[in-house]
C-alpha cells in the first residue's frame, strides 16, 4: 500500500532551545543542523533571526551550510522589521521558508494584542504578502490555534492563501486540546476552507498535558501534512512532540497510511547527541530513546523476553539504532533472567546450580537497585556450586 508523506519540520533549534539553560552556539547548531540532514528532516527551523545577532549568524550560516533538498526556515512576528532580517539571514538558503505569524486566540487578541479579529486578520495578510516579497515559500502560524475558534480560524486561513501562503501551522501553543478535538479541527479546515487544497496544513502541538504526540498524530491522520517537532520532544515548558515519537508511531502502524523520510537507525543516535550538546537529560522512560526504552526488569517480562523478544516489544531496538535489548537484573527478575545473564558471562548453569545460585542471588540483589555483571561472579563465588565453565 502506497503511503502518503508527512513532512517532518525539525524545530529543535528554535523552539527547542527556548528551553532555559540548552542555550546552543552556532558551531553546535551547525552540528545538530548536518545531524537533521542525515536523519533526513524535510524542513529545519534553523532560529528566530530577529531575536539575537547570535540567533541571526546561526541561521545564516546553516543556510549556507545545508545544500540538499532541506528547507530553512526563520521564525518571525508578523512584523515588518522581522521579516526583512529573516529573509537576510535566509537568503543563502537552497529552499528558504518564512515562517511568520500572530495569536489568534481570544485571550491572545485580548491581551497581547488588545486588538480584534479584523485587525489581527489584517495584520497577518500583510505580513504573508509581504513575506511573499522576500520569499516563495511562507508559513503561517496561528499562534494558540488550539483555543481558537473553528470558524475564525478558517476564515483568516482562507484570507492568506488568496495572498499565497504555503503552510498554514495550526499551534496547540499552550497544549490545551484533546487529541479528537484538535483532529476535528484540523478537519474542519480541511473541509471548510476554499482553496485550502494549495496549502499544507501542519500541526505544532505542545506537551502540556502530556497529548503532543496523539494530537499530531490526530492532525496527520485528518489531513495535515507536516508535524513540527524536535529531538526528545524538548522545548517550552513541557515540551514540543518529540520528532521520535511521531516517526515510530507511523513506522508501527502500516494501517494509517502515512510514513516520513526519516531514518528511523539514527534516531537513538541523534537523541543522544542533542542531549549531550543541550545539557539536557532524557528521561529514562522516554518513548523509543529513553534509556529503559528497551529494558526488561521484572521477572515475568524477562521470561517472555527471553523466549521471544516480541512478547514484551513492539519495535525492533535495531530499527532505531539501539544494539539489542537488555535484561536488567533486580530483585524482581527470575531463574530465567538470571541464567541468561549468566550465560553471558561465563556460567552454564544446570537446574539445581540455578537454584542455589538464585538463592543467593536474591539475597544480594534484595541490597542493591540492580545486579551487574561483576555482582554475578561474587554471587557465583559465594555459593559451593562446582561449575564448569
Ligand atoms: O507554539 C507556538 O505557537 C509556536 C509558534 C511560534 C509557531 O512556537
Ligand atoms: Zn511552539
């Protein structure tokens, strides 16, 4: 069955790195930029041109860089100034993307803004239109889409593609929206904007509530085709959808039709070197990169583990670049786990030296959080079993 692509907007570099402390120079960002390269990204969001000079030389410079079929893009406010110094920073760039937009939202329009839907409708035709003067390719982002109204929404989608716009982003900014919520509303445009068919719609959903990912899969699966998201899902408070996630959901679920470019092999890879270059840790039990991602601890998932590696998993640890899984042992794991860590070790154990060797093992094991190899050898020692390596 032939698949329909989904575009993977890389933001690590921008919305990413807005979380406080991952602050990334422009040697790392270019590092991190050939990273997203290699995983096959279709669109790198390189930074907020405007925001900094530091900022501004960073997206220039991986404009220049990246020479393959990838998009730059830079982030501006729908703002005149902003525009005219992304479109700088991007003009080396092969494919270069606008990415410009305003708060649509009641409370934005209120508070940010105190201002009222015709204007931010205005403000934001004149931003595409001029973005259009610099660029081919501009995306919109209505910034809190997620707590905006359907029908504004499609009102002020419609009004810019009449300008042009090539992307419309549909932000869950504060990560508020159900996954069925925000899939209806991605719907809704899909059904009820005229000319909506020359745009892309994409979803940009935070973690606040933990639904980044369901809610862009929802989007994708009624009809957007471009998630943006980052490497371990980092960025502004709880987070962005993490680019793993989203990949592997698709990659494991063949029915939805939908897949990515993405080199599934280096994802545990890339993770690891985004976290390194961030200072920031990955969680342990992180969907696909987290280091218990592919870890067996408890006696029962052990067994079938080691019987067959699919009883307790559903990816193969190799699809993303993890060696094999691994059987971590605790005073949870049974005579299965404990033979077959064993044996990796050096001890072919019959049953009844298993059984004494258990014995002890549990009481060393009832003292620590976890039993590593050199442990075995001291377990082994301490028991009178006669074995025969
Ligand atoms: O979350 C958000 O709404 C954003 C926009 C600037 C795209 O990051
Ligand atoms: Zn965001």
């Amino acid at each position: 069955m032939s698949k329909d692509k989904v575009q993977i907007f890389d933001t690590t570099l921008r919305d990413g790195e807005q979380v406080p402390g991952c602050k990334l120079d422009t040697e790392q960002k270019l590092v991190i930029a050939e990273r997203l390269e290699l995983l096959g990204v279709d669109v790198i969001e390189a930074g907020f041109p405007i925001s900094s000079p530091g900022d501004f030389k960073s997206v220039s410079e991986i404009a220049k860089l990246i020479k393959k079929d990838i998009t730059i893009c830079g982030l501006t406010r729908a703002v005149k100034k902003d525009i005219e110094v992304a479109a700088d920073a991007l003009k080396h760039a092969k494919y270069p993307r606008i990415h410009t937009g305003i708060g649509t939202s009641p409370s934005h329009i209120k508070y940010k803004f105190n201002s009222n839907k015709d204007a931010i409708i205005e403000k934001a035709v004149a931003a595409v239109k001029y973005a259009k003067t610099f660029v081919e390719d501009v995306e919109f982002f209505a910034e809190d889409a997620g707590r905006t109204d359907n029908d504004f929404l499609a009102q002020i989608c419609e009004e810019l593609i009449k300008v042009g716009v090539t992307v419309l982003n549909i932000p869950d900014t504060t990560g508020y929206c159900l996954p069925e919520e925000y899939g209806a509303k991605i719907k809704y445009l899909k059904e009820n904007v005229k000319g909506i068919e020359k745009a892309t719609l994409s979803c940009h959903c935070h973690n606040d509530l933990g639904l980044a990912t369901a809610n862009s899969i929802a989007g994708a699966m009624n009809g957007a085709r471009q998630i943006e998201c980052t490497i371990n899902g980092i960025g502004e408070r709880a987070g962005n959808t993490s680019l793993e996630e989203v990949v592997m959901v698709m990659r494991q679920h063949p029915s939805l039709g939908l897949d990515t470019g993405i080199n599934s092999r280096l994802l545990n890879s890339t993770s690891k070197m985004v976290s390194e270059k961030m200072g920031m840790n990955v969680q342990p039990n992180k969907a696909i990169v987290g280091a218990n991602a592919f870890a067996h601890s408890s006696g029962i998932h052990q067994d079938g583990v080691i019987k067959n590696r699919e009883t307790y998993e559903i990816i193969d640890p190799a699809d993303v670049g993890v060696d094999e899984s691994s059987i971590i042992l605790t005073a949870r794991s049974g005579r299965a786990a404990l033979a077959y860590r064993a044996k990796i070790v050096g001890y072919e154990l019959t049953k009844v030296q298993l059984d004494t060797v258990y014995k002890e093992f549990l009481k060393y094991a009832d003292t620590r959080k976890e039993v590593v190899d050199k442990d075995i050898h001291e377990i082994v020692a301490a028991t009178d079993v006669a074995i025969e390596k």
